[in-house]
C-alpha cells in the first residue's frame, strides 16, 4: 500500500501572495477545509506545507501556504503534486477503496483463473470503470458494478470479476 495518497496538482499561481491554484484528484473538495498539512512532492524532494487558507474557485481549490508569501516562491511547484499521510486521509466507507491501492492488484475470474492486472480507475458518472492489462498485453474495460466486480482483496492483492457476456 502506498504511504501517500495524492489529493491534488498544483496548476498555478495565484495572485502575488504565495498562494496557488490547485486541481484537486480526491472526490471529496470539501477534505481541503480540514486539511493541516500536506506534502509537496518537488520531484527530488517532499516539503512538508501548512495550509493558511482554503477557497474554492470553479473546479479549482486556492490554497495558501504558511511557508509560503509570495507568488516567486511558489512559482517554481507547478505542475507538482500535492499528498497526504495515510494516517490524514479520508475515512472510507464501506466497499470503497483508494484508487492507488487498487493499481497494481491481480484480477482474477471466478474460476480462479489469472485474467490480468488493474492498470488504471476511469471515473464516469454513473459507476468507475476498470481498465485492465490482461495476460495478453490486450486492455479490457470492466465496471465496477456488484455483477461484475465480486470481490477485492487488497491484503492478497487480488479482484474476483465475473465476465459478463458481451464485455470480451
């Protein structure tokens, strides 16, 4: 399991001020309010950061960093991540799963035969939808749907799928 989860991007500057514009990658924006610290992945390094303020913009969330006060200091992080802590991430509810764990677990039918590996989550509307490598080097689709997606075991990192007619 990875010990950071990331909850945004940051896209831009903000003003002259330090603060920036963030794309945020959790499905809860409102996580931005309670947040207390969060790790800024620089690419050779990870900066520890203290929001100071938190607005919301379009899709966009505006944060302001205590270590920061002026758009020359932050100009630099675009295009940079934004992570937390395990420990400060969102309470899951039931049958609900970080996208991160998921990556990189083994999908297996209901027979038990090896079908492949989860490359990817694609966010729709309606339902997730599970991009696949299978054995073959081919891509599947599958929805994450209770008829399709019957089991996920991320302690033995393994998806039990049942391959509904018509998604081969």
């Amino acid at each position: 399991m990875e010990k950071y989860l990331q909850v945004g991007v940051i896209s831009s500057t903000h003003g002259i001020k330090g603060e920036v514009k963030v794309f945020p990658t959790t499905d809860d924006v409102n996580r931005f309010k309670k947040l207390k610290e969060v790790q800024l992945d620089t690419g050779k390094e990870k900066i520890l950061l203290h929001p100071e303020s938190v607005k919301f913009f379009k899709q966009f969330v505006i944060l302001k960093f205590k270590e920061f006060n002026s758009i020359n200091d932050v100009e630099a992080y675009k295009g940079k991540s934004l992570y937390v802590d395990r420990e400060h991430a969102v309470r899951l509810r039931k049958d609900e799963y970080f996208i991160a764990d998921l990556i990189g677990l083994s999908v297996v039918t209901e027979e038990g035969d090896a079908f492949g590996l989860m490359k990817d989550v694609m966010q729709t509307g309606a339902n997730d939808v599970y991009v696949v490598e299978r054995t073959n080097g081919e891509e599947v689709l599958l929805p994450a749907i209770k008829e399709c997606v019957k089991e996920i075991d991320i302690e033995n990192g393994k998806i039990t799928v049942h391959i509904m007619d018509g998604l081969l």
